[in-house]
C-alpha cells in the first residue's frame, strides 16, 4: 500500500494556536519534511513533542530536486508530514509541487487545518468578506508590480497580498495609483503575535504611513472594484487609467483603446481626454 502524504497548518504567530493534530502527526510521521528545520526544532520545543521520523529540509532552493524522493516514500508506504514556516503549506509556499506528484501517482493526501494568515486578515479587515481572490506576493519590479495590479483593476472581489516590509510602501503607492487613492484597504501586521496592528484606511493613506517604515510579516487586504458604468468615468478618471498602462509598458494608443473598450466608450473620448490633460498640464 501506499503511504499519506499530510500538510499540516503551523502556527502564524501564537503557538497556542497549534492545531491538536500536530502533535501526534509530528510523534508519527515517518518523514517530516520542512521548510526550515531549525523553525522546526523551536516548534516542537514548544510543543513539547520528539519527532519520531526522519527530518529533511524542503523549501524553495531544493523543493524540484526533493520532490520526487519524497514520492518514493510515499510510493513506499511512508507517512510523509510536510510543515513549513507558518501557515498552510503551499499557499505561498512549498507544497504544491509534492501534492501534484503525489496526486499523479494516485497517493492519499489529507491536511490538519491550522491558522491561515489570509483568512485571518479577511476577518480582521472589516470589508466584505463573501467574495475574495489572493493574490500572493506582487512582483518587485515596480513596472512588472504595475502590470499585476492592471490585471485586477476592475475585480469586484475584496484582494488579499501578502508583502515584504521594506517594499510595503511602494506596493501601497501602486495600489493607490492603479485602484484609486481612495479605495479602502486594511494592513494586517504580525497576526496573532505580540505587536499585531490592523491599519485600515483609503489606500494613499495606508501608504504615507507605510513610507514612515514598518516591520513584521504584512498582509494587505483590498477593497473590490466598485460598480461603475461609463457614465461615472470621468475624464480625470479616464487619464489616470491610461496612464497606468503607459507606465506599465503600453504604447499610448494601446493604452487610449483597452481603457476605451474597459470604459464602454468611443476611443475618441478618451482621446480627446489625454490630449486635454496634456495641454492643461503644458
């Protein structure tokens, strides 16, 4: 028979917040595979628990290269235990890879529910929580960033990221940019640990104070796009959007006929739009 491969949710912050399976998965498992063994080591002090399999390290670096030793344990028979930092393996992390092959070679995979730093941020944001899509982690190139962005620009669902501390302002300042400086947004920081904050605010606010520099892991939770028609476009509004995609690598009339077409209105409007702009601003 085959083995199981188990994702297990760790603690995002509270160890208390360990899921009660864990404990006996990490006594049980017969490989233990994790995205960094010394985290691993201070959870299971923590916990009080001996891992009672084999450790091995999985994480980005050698995720393709361990994959299918992993398999071959399962194919084997062993329980495999996969944990990662904090949260639900592969959701922005390892994970995805081995749970592909595993499925491919029809092997059991089940999970020990744990803490969810996006679930976590939707509840504690206060905006609507019925419909949502995550987005993970935007790219760093501020052109490739803007590109990511344009893509949702008018996704009514509320957004979820996750951002690095030191890239947190320039991220909400191209959010401000693409969606609108007043489109609410919630800035979750260091969920569930001793310092968390919650910053709720229009975006351009959220990213005047991120510039003053902030520290922790960083979930950004963003309104949906409102419902607008072409009547509520405005020629201000019409400009900013043409913009954005001359910015993101768009050629002007690319850019005057997407948001055309975005807007349900005649290229010519939103030209005549951008040439009166240029002029004002001459």
């Amino acid at each position: 028979m085959t083995g199981t491969l188990v994702l297990a949710g760790t603690p995002i912050g509270d160890i208390a917040d360990a899921p009660p399976r864990l404990v006996k998965e990490l006594e049980t498992a017969d490989v233990i595979a994790a995205e960094d063994t010394r985290r691993l080591r201070r959870l299971t002090q923590a916990l009080g628990v001996t891992p009672g399999g084999r450790v091995l390290s999985y994480f980005e670096g050698n995720e393709s290269a361990r994959t299918p030793e992993l398999v071959e344990e399962l194919v084997g028979g062993a329980r495999v235990l996969l944990v990662t930092d904090a949260g639900m393996p592969s959701v922005s992390d390892p994970g995805y890879r081995l749970v592909a092959a595993a499925v491919e070679k029809d092997i059991r995979v089940t999970a020990v529910p744990g803490p969810s730093a996006v679930l976590t941020a939707l509840a504690l944001s206060g905006l609507p929580v019925d419909r949502f899509c995550f987005e993970g982690f935007l790219p760093r190139k501020a052109g490739e960033r803007l590109s990511r962005l344009r893509e949702v620009e008018g996704e009514r669902r509320t957004l979820v990221y996750f951002e690095a501390p030191h890239r947190l302002d320039d991220t909400l300042a191209a959010m401000a940019e693409v969606f609108g400086a007043e489109r609410r947004a919630a800035v979750c920081r260091e969920l569930t640990k001793t310092y968390e904050e919650v910053r709720r605010g229009p975006l351009a606010e959220l990213a005047s104070w991120a510039a003053e520099g902030v520290r922790g892991e960083i979930t950004v939770v963003v309104e949906g796009a409102p419902e607008t028609g072409p009547e509520e476009l405005d020629a201000a509004e019409l400009v900013r959007r043409v913009r954005v995609r001359e910015e993101a690598g768009e050629r002007r009339k690319e850019a005057i006929a997407a948001v055309a077409v975005e807007a349900g209105l005649p290229k010519r409007v939103v030209f005549d739009a951008v040439v009166a702009a240029k002029r004002s601003a001459g």
